[in-house]
C-alpha cells in the first residue's frame, strides 16, 4: 500500500481500515475532515509527519488481520451493509444509552452534573440522527441502488427529483459533521470515558456503550463519506456522459 504525505486521509483509510486507529491515535479527524492530504493535517495539528508515515505503515503491514476492502464492493452491497450495521446499531443503541443515562443522572446528577449536559446533547443528537438515516433510506440509498442496477445493465437512469446526487450528499455530510461534533463534546465532557472513582457499574457501562456508539459512528461515517458518497458522484457522471 503506497502511504506518502499527499495522500489524501479518506483514501488512505478506505484502502485500509487499519490505519484508522493510527489517524485516531494522533487526533486527526478521518471522517468529516478526511479530504484532507496527510501533509495538511500534520501541519494544522503540528504532527511529526516522518512519525505518522512510520506508524502508518507499520498498522498497514503488521497488524493481525487484514480490513474489510469496502472501497472494492459493488455500491448497493455497501449501502445495504450500512443501513442493516450501522444504522440498526443505532436504532438498537439509542433508546437502551438513553436509558442508562437518564438512571445515572438521577443517582450521580448532583456530584456530577455535566452528567445532565451529556443526557441533553445525546438526546438531542438521537433524535436528529434518527431523521438523518430516515432521509439515506427514504431517498438517498435507493437512488443508489439504482445507479448500481443500471451500471450492471448499461442504462442511463433517470434524473433524479433532487438533480444530482451530489445534493443530497452534500446534506448528509453536512449533518454528519455535527453529529461528529455532538459526539466529541459528550466524549470531552466525560473525560473521555473514563469513569470517576465513585461511579457504580451503571455508570461504568454507560461511559462503555457511549464510547462505542462514537466508535461505531466513526466507521458509519467513514464508510458513506470515504467510500460511499465519492464512489457514487462518480458512477452518476460516468452514467450521464
């Protein structure tokens, strides 16, 4: 796998799902900001580049197990994958964390009241991303699919009431960035997961399931805005030439 400095961050990752946890380590965004080229991230979060170049390649050629090729799926393999993983993790998750913190605000609320603050914002940012996956099934993943149907047959599809893919795309990539930003709050608030000494094992699997709803997230996020979203803007244009 060819790592250089003007890779771009997205492309890396798509390639190699490995080197999420290198870009992670150093704090550099690969899902909403991964346009980015390697050098251009070392130089706004002042990162050694010789250093992430090492560590990368090193996640890239040594880690255990080989990554998922996502980036070499058909696109209606990957959105179906998408909408019944992660957008059912979600489903899943929401109603079971908020749950959980609704019962911990109650117990620990007074010693620890940006425990309130963290039930507000993931309410909040349930709720939101509950219409966004709406919205993907309802109207985007469906025009996808019939994109990959008339690649495999050689026609042209049909314009789309919303013009060109690139428009709901842009939508969707527009809410993902906040939601990332919701999440990256909740994570600074509970100091990154890391439970209090008087917290009680409610409280220790709450910070759990947080920190793995944000995680999971991440790769929802990777997946539509690395993969996903670039490869269907290109498949629309090659179709309509």
């Amino acid at each position: 796998m060819n790592i250089s400095e003007e890779r771009i961050i997205g492309e890396i990752v798509a390639e190699d799902y490995r080197t999420a946890s290198v870009f992670k380590s150093y704090g550099i965004d690969f899902c909403c900001k991964g346009n980015r080229t390697i050098r251009e991230a070392c130089k706004t979060e002042r990162i050694k580049i010789g250093r992430l170049l090492s560590d990368l390649h090193h996640a890239a050629n040594h880690a255990a197990k080989k990554s998922v090729e996502y980036h070499l799926w058909p696109l209606d393999k990957l959105a179906d994958y998408i909408q019944e993983k992660h957008h059912k993790y979600v489903a899943v998750n929401i109603p079971l964390i908020k749950q959980s913190l609704e019962k911990i605000c109650k117990v620990h609320g007074q010693a620890h009241p940006e425990l309130f603050e963290i039930a507000k914002l993931f309410n909040r940012s349930s709720r939101e991303l509950s219409k966004h996956m709406h919205k993907e099934e309802l109207v985007l993943f469906p025009f996808i699919r019939r994109l990959a149907v008339a690649k495999i047959n050689n026609w042209r599809p049909e314009d789309p009431n919303f013009g060109t893919v690139k428009n709901p795309i842009q939508m969707m990539m527009l809410e993902h960035e906040h939601e990332g930003e919701v999440l990256r709050l909740i994570s600074n608030l509970s100091n990154r997961y890391i439970p209090p000494p008087d917290a009680c094992n409610t409280y220790r699997l709450t910070l759990v399931m947080l920190q793995a709803f944000e995680e999971d997230f991440h790769k929802h996020l990777h997946l539509e805005n690395n993969i996903l979203f670039p490869k269907t803007i290109a498949l629309e244009n090659e179709l309509k030439l």
